[in-house]
C-alpha cells in the first residue's frame, strides 16, 4: 500500500492502465453540455452585476415568464438580497408604461392622438392648450427638460399627491419649439400627460394607468415599499475623489408620475412589454400601423423608441425605453415577433442597461 501511495500509476496493472487512460480520453473529447436560456439568461445578468449593488431581470415569451433572476443587494446595511418581488425606480421608463396607458385609451376610442390638451383640461395655461397628445408622447411637445443638476434636484425634493401639484413647476415656461416643430426630450412633458390621463379617465395616475394596463404599478414616495437607492460617492458634491457608492440623500420621485415616478419590479414592467405583444394593449392586426412613427422629426411611438433591430439574423420590430436617474435604471425591451419581452432593473444609475436586455432575450 506505500508504494501506492507514493507511486499510484507504478502499481496499477496495463489493462487497468489503458482504461483509465480511455476514460481521460473520453472525457476530454466529450461535447461541452450546451447552457440553458436560463442559465445564459442568468449569466448575462451576473456579467453587469459589478456595476450595480443589485439587479432584478424578467423574461416574458409568448404572454408566458420564461425565466426571471436576480444578483446583488436590494439593501447593502441589512444585507438583504434583491428578490423577485423587489420593486424599483424604474425612472424614465415609466414614459413607456404611460405612454402605453394612452395606447390602449387610443384603441379603446377613448382619446384621439390629436386631441388637444387644452381640450381635455382647459384649465391649463394657454400656451399648452395647442399641444396634442401625439406630440407628447413623441418628444415633440416642445415643453422643457431639465435645464440643470440644480433643475432636476430640485424638482426631486418637491411632493405631490397629484400631476396637478407638479405642474405649476413647468407650466408657464416658454416653449422650446412650436408643437410637432422638433423632437425635444421632456420628463415634464410626461407629468402633464399624466394630468391629461386623470382628466380622460377620471381615475387618480396610479389607478388610471393599473385599471386601463391591468397592471400593478405604485408611485414612488418617501414610505415606498422599495429597493434601497444608491449613488456613486464621487457624484456627491465635493465628494470627486471619493470611491465606493453611499445610499441615495433624495428619498422620492414621485412629483415625476409618469416621466419618471413609478416604482415597479422586473415582472410588472416586462409583463406590460407581454401585455403589449399579445395584442392585450392594442389589438394585433392594429399592431404594426400603431407602432409606425408618425411624426417627420421623432422615432418615439406611445414614449418609447420604435426601430428594427437584428435578432437572431431577422428584423424584428422593437418597443424599448430606457430610464436611468441618481438610485436606480431600468431598460424595457419589447419584441413584437418573437413575442419576447425583457426587463432589467437596479438600484444604482449605472451603464445602460440595453445591451444586457438584448443579450437576454436572445437567451430565448
């Protein structure tokens, strides 16, 4: 038995050798076992997962979840891990799921593309009363963004019960162009879309967009049931050499509503981009002329970006929108053919999040 021990292959007889030499053959030339779309799914997840403290992602196919997973820390102190029940800000793309509640109210003949803004709430300031909804939800409206940090912050520390409240922040700013005249990126614009959303559907946001996308969706807020948020310590004024991220000071956004307010997990956000493909928004033999820009100077259709984008070596037409701000991004990828939908989110304002989304859904 030393010898054994000592000099193992001396000891052995020939044929024993000669197979045991067989089977290290067999093994090295065995095919690979092929990954699983999970496992690929999961393993795109994990590739970004360095640059956020937590992420969430949800595959939908054919109406139907197909995978969802999740890396990282929905609380870093409490060392509590991102679930699938982890909501987040989902920021900017909340402009899809308004601009989809608007596509249903459009399919359902609630609403017209064209109306008016200051047909439905002619409350509002005269300068606003000529924009229609077709030019809101195609970034042509010509009302402001942000101008600055200071804009933007300041505007995140407001607190609102309603998209009423919000308005008086923007509403009597001089328009950036004539409506329809350019493509200009507004959240605001988004804010009094959701004030227009109330007014058609006599519902309060969060009960119009849930009741008319049979979703679930919440508005952020100070108490809001949420991932905690995160921002780069360097990002911090007079913190420019600083390393490592530090939870968020701001604590809401829901002044935003829908530019930038709701709060979602991975699910329910992919589960509208299903809703969508399923013809459950607008009906499928409407699909592709709904989702055909309209307008000469936008590719934005119902707040999102409409384009053939290559899957798998075939065109397929795409609805997708990102959203991204200090404590969180999100990405929505809808494929109408395949009928695959896919969003990523997180609690960081890290790298955009399409490449991951796109690398996912081609897991499926």
């Amino acid at each position: 038995m030393g010898d054994v021990t000592r000099r193992p292959f001396e000891s052995l007889s020939m044929p024993n050798l000669q197979s045991i030499c067989l089977f290290l053959l067999c093994l090295s030339s065995a095919p690979a076992i092929a990954a699983t779309p999970a496992e690929d799914a999961q393993a795109a997840l994990e590739r970004i997962a360095s640059d956020y403290p937590g992420l969430s992602a949800t595959v939908f196919v054919k109406g139907k979840v197909a995978w969802a997973g999740t890396t990282g820390f929905a609380d870093i102190a409490k060392q509590a891990p991102v679930t699938t029940d982890t909501r987040f800000n989902i920021y900017s793309t909340s402009k899809a799921v308004t601009g989809l509640a608007f596509a249903r109210l459009v399919a359902q003949g609630r609403v017209s593309l064209d109306a008016r803004a200051g047909d439905i709430a002619p409350d509002l300031p005269a300068p606003l009363h000529d924009i229609r909804i077709k030019h809101i939800l195609s970034h042509t409206s010509g009302i402001r963004h942000y101008t600055s940090q200071k804009d933007w912050l300041a505007f995140a520390q407001k607190r609102c019960a309603t998209p009423a409240d919000a308005l008086p922040y923007f509403q009597n700013s001089a328009l950036v162009n004539a409506p329809g005249a350019a493509e200009h990126y507004s959240s605001f614009a988004f804010v009094l879309a959701s004030h227009l959303l109330t007014r058609v559907t006599r519902q309060d946001f969060t009960t119009a967009i849930n009741t008319t996308l049979g979703a679930r969706f919440e508005l952020d807020s100070a108490k809001a049931a949420k991932s905690a948020t995160y921002i780069k310590a360097s990002q911090l004024p007079g913190n420019a050499s600083a390393e490592g991220i530090v939870p968020l000071p701001i604590a809401s956004a829901e002044c935003k509503f829908g530019g930038g307010g709701l709060i979602a997990t991975s699910r329910q956000l992919a589960e509208v981009g299903a809703r969508l493909t399923e013809g459950k928004i607008i009906p499928k033999s409407r699909l592709t002329e709904a989702l055909t820009p309209r307008s000469e100077v936008s590719g934005v259709v119902y707040g999102g970006g409409v384009r053939k984008i290559d899957h798998k070596g075939k065109s397929v037409t795409s609805y997708a929108l990102s959203g991204g701000a200090p404590g969180g991004r999100s990405y929505l990828l809808v494929l109408i053919e395949p009928r695959i939908s896919v969003a990523v989110t997180g609690n960081i304002d890290g790298p955009n999040l399409e490449a991951a989304a796109r690398e996912i859904a081609s897991a499926f």
